[in-house]
C-alpha cells in the first residue's frame, strides 16, 4: 500500500487516502462499498462472482494458493505437492465463511477424507507462526505470503489441481467518478503487476474501467480505501 501511495507523487497536493481493515465472511465485501470508495476483496475460483448489480469490479491480480509448511516437513523437499500427499496433515483453516476456508475442504474432497483441522487463524502473519511451529500446515497466498516464507516456513505448490484466488476491486460508480479514486486504483493496479510478475501470478488488466459495470453472475480480511480531499 505505501508504494501505490508512494506513485501519486506529492502527497501534499494529492488525495489523502485513509486505510482500514477488518474480517469480514465474503458476502459482506460488497456492502462495504456503501461507506468505502474501494474495497480490495477476494474469492476463489469456483466462487460465483460478486453481485456487481450495482458496482464496478476490477481485477487485481489472479493469486496461486501454495502450502504453507515447517522446513522439517517431509514434504518441505518436494518442488511440489500432490493432493493425496495432504491425507493425514494437521491443517490450519480461516474461520467458516471466509474464502480459504474453502480451499481445504476442496482439497479433502479431493483426497476422500474429513480434513483435520487444529486452529483457525484468519490472520497469516499468526498463521505463518504457527507453521514454524512445525504443529500443522495452512493454505496461502503465493505473492501476500512471499515475505512470511523465512524462519522456517517454506511455500510449495499444489499440483494435479489449479488453486487460486481472485484479488479484485470493489467500488460505486460515482465514487470512480472522482479523478482522485480512480488514481488510487491506478496505483494499486500498478503494485499488483509488479507483484504478479515476481511471484507467477497474473495481474487484472491495467486500464482502469470507466463506469463498467459488470453484470450479476449469481482472507481473510478486506481492505477498504477512502480516498477524499482533491477530487
């Protein structure tokens, strides 16, 4: 977030852009949009797209879903991971509702066996400690957990079964109506192809939609950008 605020140039004559976050299930993203110029939200694939009746959704970035794991792990030496490999792991999971939480019931479906599931942590960073712990394993994000991948946590792909998350934009269409939104987006859109580029993910196109507003096609945590001042 600093280096997309970092692109808008002089902060003393830009828009002040006010962060916050906070846990929400997936289905809310979108309600945060009422009081929130963007919302930065997340879904997985097979996850029906978001209820965009009423709002302009923009790609960010197409993230794989790699294993998080101790280096002592026998799986820790493998390049990658075959689902059946995971049958007996004790796992750590999001909280229900959330779009991870997802992903090991996929994959225990895969497999044919209940997954075990010791903790659940919303938050990677508790996670990521966890893990090093050597107590169980965790889903994440290649690119959002690159920098956790120290100190004993190592990430590996899945392989036989494409994993990943959607990392989209959420706004109204007059709040894109203000040069100073739409900079933001800019800007953010401009971190995420970086940060796919380095990681192997794919970045959402550059362009930033003009009143697009997508139709309705039936983490853990979000992050809402108010963007005010010079518009």
């Amino acid at each position: 977030m600093e280096r997309a605020d970092d692109r808008r140039g002089d902060r003393s004559e830009g828009p002040r852009v006010h962060l916050a976050d906070a846990d929400v299930a997936q289905r809310d993203f979108a309600g945060l949009t009422a009081d929130h110029d963007l919302v930065i939200a997340h879904r997985l694939s097979h996850d029906p797209e978001w209820s965009a009746r009423r709002l302009v959704v923009t790609p960010l970035l197409v993230e794989p879903l790699d294993i998080a794991l101790h280096t002592s792990h026998p799986l820790a030496s493998a390049p990658a991971i075959l689902p059946e490999q995971l049958r007996d792991e004790r796992w750590i999971s999001t909280h229900e509702g959330f779009p991870l939480a997802g992903v090991v019931t996929h994959l225990a479906a895969l497999i044919g066996k209940d997954p075990r599931i010791d903790h659940r942590i919303n938050e990677f960073f508790v996670a990521a400690q966890v893990v090093r712990t050597g107590a169980a394993i965790a889903v994440m994000p290649r690119t959002t957990a690159a920098s956790l991948a120290v100190d004993g946590l190592v990430l590996r792909p899945i392989v036989g079964v494409p994993l990943v998350r959607h990392v989209d934009v959420l706004a109204r269409p007059d709040a894109l109506a203000h040069a100073s939104v739409r900079a933001v987006l800019e800007g953010l859109q401009a971190v995420a192809a970086e940060a796919a580029e380095r990681s192997g993910g794919s970045a959402g196109p550059a362009a930033v939609p003009r009143f697009r507003v997508l139709p309705s096609s039936g983490a853990s945590s979000s992050l809402w950008i108010t963007s005010t001042a010079a518009r």
